[in-house]
C-alpha cells in the first residue's frame, strides 16, 4: 500500500474562515483520507469549528460532496458554513 502524503488545498468561506484564522491554507494528508478525517483534525486545531460541525457543508474541485468523499493529491476542498441574510 501506497501511504505517500498528499498535498490538498483548504479553502474557508464566512465563518469557518473566521474560526480558521485564514481563507486559505494546504494541508498535507495520508492517501485515502476522507473529508470526514480533515475535518475532525481541523476541529482539533481551530476549536471554534466545533459550532458549525452539523451544519457544514463540503465542495471538492466545485463539487458538493458527503463527508465520506475520499481526497486526492491537489483537490480543493471548500468548507462551506451556513450563510444567512436578509
């Protein structure tokens, strides 16, 4: 088995970027890491995520994805928090 890191872009929109600290960052990842595993590794390191676990939603390269979606070496993933407005 291939278990050579991977390399994947993190883009935060609203107020996951807020809790992030940062729009952008990359994130090195084992191969067949799922969104789910990001996602609980970037809940450990930016705690304020937490309030927004059940209701965020995830876009790899543009596509709205389940958090079970595997992640390959230079995808995009967005992070896509609730937006309200009125």
């Amino acid at each position: 088995m291939n278990t050579h890191a991977q390399t994947i872009t993190i883009q935060a929109f609203a107020s996951a970027a807020d809790a992030m600290g940062a729009r952008e960052r990359t994130m090195d990842i084992p191969q067949s890491c799922s969104i789910a595993q990001v996602w609980a590794r970037l809940m450990e390191n930016h705690p304020d995520l937490r309030t927004l676990e059940t209701t965020m939603a995830f876009a790899i390269n543009d596509q709205l994805v389940a958090s079970s979606a595997i992640l390959e070496d230079g995808d995009i993933l967005a992070l896509l928090p609730p937006v309200s407005g009125g």
